[in-house]
C-alpha cells in the first residue's frame, strides 16, 4: 500500500513498537509499582504476565495490521463482522484519552529537564507548586504536543521510524550509565536486595491485576498500537520475532529503570513506596547531593532520557487516531494530525488543571463507596488504561480466535516465519488468545472497574 507508507527496514519498525512500548510507563510508573506492590514479587508476576499473555496478544495485534492494512477500526471491519468495528473505536478512543493526560506528564518531564539544566535541585520539594504553575506546565504542554505532532506528520518511515531509531539507542546508552552510576553509591545494595530478591507472601490479588494492567500498558496492547503500526510492516517480516525483540526491550527497560531507581532511593534512607512522586520528589534532591557539576549532568542526562522514551510513545498514542481519520474519513495526513492533535490538548486541559490549581477537575468525581474525590487525570487513566485496555486486549484475542479464526492467524504469522504452522509456538499462540487471554483478561477488567469505580476489593 504504497500511498499509506511503511517501514523501511525491520529495525525501523522493531525501534518504533519498542519506542512506542518503552515510555513513562516503564520509567516513571514501574519502578513505584514495584514499591508500591512489595518490591521483588511483583517484577516475577509482572515478567510472567509480560511472556505468557501479553506476548501472544501482541502477536495477534501485528498479525491484524499486517493483514488489513488498516488503522484498528478498518481492520475488524475488514476481518469481521461490521460490529466488530466497535473494539476499534474503544482503541481510538482510548488513544485519545491517554494522550490528553500521558502529554501533561510528559511535559512534565520535559520541565523538570530544563530545571535540572538550571540547577534547581529542590524542584522536587516545589512540585506542588510546580504542577500547578499553569503557564508552565500549559507551555511544555504544548511543546511537547507539537513535537509528537511534527514527526506524526512527517509519516511513517521519514518520521516515525527515524525519530525512533535516533531516540531508542540514545535512550538506552543514557540509562546504563545511570545504572552504573547509581551502583557505585551508598547501599546501593539494599535497593537492589528490594529489588531482585522476592518475598512470595506479598503476592494479593491487587498486586496481581496492578502487574497484569502495568505490562499492558507499559507493552501498548489493547488499544490497537500495534494494530496500527503492523499496518506498515512488510510481509517477509517474521512478526513472531519482531514481538519477541519488542517485550524484551521494554522489560527489559522497566527493569533497568528499577536497577536505577532503588539503589538511588536507598542510598538516600528513603521508603521505595514513595508513589507517583517517586521520580519527581524524590529524585532531583538526590541529584543535589552529588554537587552542582555532576547534578546538573546526571539529572539533565535522566530527564532528556525520560522525555525521549515519552515522545516515541506519544508518537504511536497520536499515530492511532490519526491512522483512522486519514484511512476512513479520507483526509490528508498533515491535516489530520493538526486536527486530531489539537482536540486531544484540549481535552488534555483539565489534566493540567486536575493537580491542586482547579478545585473542581483537583476533586472531580467521588466514585460509589469511596471516602474521597478522585481528581480527573486520575478518572482518566482509570477509565482509559486501566479499563478499556484489558478490555481491549480481551475483545482482540476473542476476535482473533473465535471471529477470524486461528487458521487465518497462523496463515498471516507464517508468512515470513516458514515453519510456524505445527510448531510448539503455533500451540501456545493458539492456546493463550483461545482461552488464557480471554479468561484472564475479562476477570481482571471486572475486578479494576470493581475496584477503580465502586471501591470493592476481593482480597
Ligand atoms: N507503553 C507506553 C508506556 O509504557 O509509557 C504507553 C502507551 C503507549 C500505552 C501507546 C498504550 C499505547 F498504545
């Protein structure tokens, strides 16, 4: 499909699903899962999710893409029944509304960058102040929309693929220095103890659906990413390969920016539960402690870091409706991309204002049997990516499965992995997108929305 462009090389597109995977998700909210859901146990069923069912999903995603051709509601339309469309647009709309608050804390990171450049090492003890400072966080806002929306707008392989395979290798070099850097400090090993070394008893069914909901997120599934990027990918492509370079290089990330993180709160007697502030309180102050010179190097370096693994995912984030505009209403891709990246700002705006500066978006909606308001960014993700995604990811596999059948799966895979049909692989594909995913998937979406909206827990 020569007028919709593609993937110059399998790298490219491997750097760009990876770029799309490797985000906030990994950097900023893994490591405070891990705190938060009992250190070492939670990484175990956190890489058992990522292999054993999320992998497989992923899998089917590419497969669909490939296939069709299409952005995520084209492709079940083509492949199924016309209702089917249906779970695309819970895929585009779930874009949307992660994007709208995923780009204010990606602005934030990009803030917190030119912070460090200026040395203002308390910004973490400002960050109050600093979230709610409207004309800054609207500035880097729009900065960081505009540059999502400048590559989305150059395509696919001019400027997706390019701006990942830039991005991804610098974004991996800067992170094993930070790694190496923080094993030389002070009690670097009791992080690393929390870190690798597990304790079974802490293992409850929230820390399980919280390892299931990070490694969806944090992989892109449920909402047709890949779906859309495999749109782009070319039929000798093994796409079976191509999924597994994908998971490995974002857990593979998440675990490293766990590898960075603990010894870095440890070494400053900090408790690793620290939450959503655990990079944004607690890190610049322990940049301040290595002096002026070497602060400003190692806490630009993490910040540039974490704004380039945040605009590759906002690239894909934007990529999805803008992939659904341009292939079913026909318009121009630049267009588009202005049009759909300026809806999702304002929509994105009472994210900005949902942190302490508007009472009304800082205490937006009490749910049923809960004691306190929830601020609206909150209610976003837990709408977006903790309830459509796993519902997506469910709907995908049974669609894979029961509507367009396994034969026609293992057909597409097979196309550029000779041998896949009758493998061992082929099995456990079949077997995970049959009955693991849909299972565990349907429970687990039932359990958030009990969970998240009625504050009902089964524990
Ligand atoms: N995987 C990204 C992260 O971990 O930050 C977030 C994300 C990107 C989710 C794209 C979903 C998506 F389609």
């Amino acid at each position: 499909m020569a007028s919709r462009g593609g993937f110059n090389s399998r790298i490219g597109f491997i750097a760009a699903a990876a770029g799309s995977a490797v985000g906030l998700g990994n950097i900023w909210k893994f490591p405070f899962e891990v705190g938060d859901g009992g250190g070492a146990a939670f990484v175990v069923i956190y890489l058992a999710f990522a292999f054993l069912l999320c992998f497989p999903v992923m899998v089917t995603e590419i497969a669909i893409g490939r296939r069709t051709n299409k952005n995520p509601v084209g492709a079940f339309t083509d492949l199924g029944h016309k209702n089917w469309r249906i779970v695309g647009i819970l895929g585009v709309l779930a874009g949307v509304l992660i994007l709208s608050f995923y780009n204010v804390v990606a602005g934030w990171a990009f803030g917190y960058f030119v912070e460090m450049l200026m040395g203002h090492f308390t910004i973490g003890q400002n960050f109050g102040t600093f979230i709610t400072d409207m004309v800054k966080v609207g500035s880097y806002g729009v900065l960081f929309m505009v540059a999502t929306a400048l590559i989305v707008s150059r395509g696919i392989s001019g400027g997706i693929e390019r701006a990942s395979k830039i991005l991804m290798p610098t974004l991996i070099v800067m992170m094993l220095g930070l790694v190496a850097y923080s094993f030389t400090l002070p009690h670097a090993i009791e992080g690393i103890k929390f870190y690798l070394l597990p304790d079974f008893s802490k293992i409850t069914l929230p820390v399980m659906y919280n390892a299931l909901g990070q490694a969806f997120f944090s992989l892109s599934l449920g909402m047709g990413a890949l779906i859309t990027y495999g749109s782009y990918v070319d039929k000798k492509e093994n796409i079976v390969t191509s999924a597994a370079y994908i998971t490995l290089a974002d857990v593979g990330i998440a675990f490293l920016a766990g590898l960075m993180m603990f010894p870095f709160v440890f070494s400053q007697g900090l408790e690793p539960t620290g939450g959503a502030g655990l990079i944004f309180v607690t890190l610049p102050g322990i940049f301040g402690t290595l002096g002026p010179t070497l602060g400003i190097l190692v806490g630009a370096t993490f910040f540039l870091l974490l704004s380039f693994a945040a605009l590759t995912s906002t690239v894909s984030l934007l990529e999805v409706p803008v992939s659904y505009v341009v292939d079913e209403h026909k318009v121009k891709r630049k267009k588009a991309v202005g049009l759909v990246a300026g809806v999702i700002f304002l929509l994105g705006i009472p994210s900005m204002m949902a942190n302490g500066y508007s009472g009304f978006f800082s205490h937006f909606i009490t749910y049923l049997g809960a004691g306190k308001a929830t601020d609206f960014m909150t209610f976003i993700g837990h709408i977006a990516s903790d309830s459509f995604l796993p519902l997506g990811g469910a709907l995908i596999a049974i669609f894979a499965a029961y509507v367009w059948k396994k034969h026609n799966l293992n057909e597409e895979i097979e196309q550029g992995f000779p041998g896949f049909k009758g493998s061992l692989g082929e099995k456990y594909i079949d077997f995970a997108i049959t009955y693991l995913a849909p299972v565990v998937l349907i429970i687990i979406f039932v359990l958030t929305v009990l969970d998240r909206f009625f504050g009902i827990n089964y524990f």
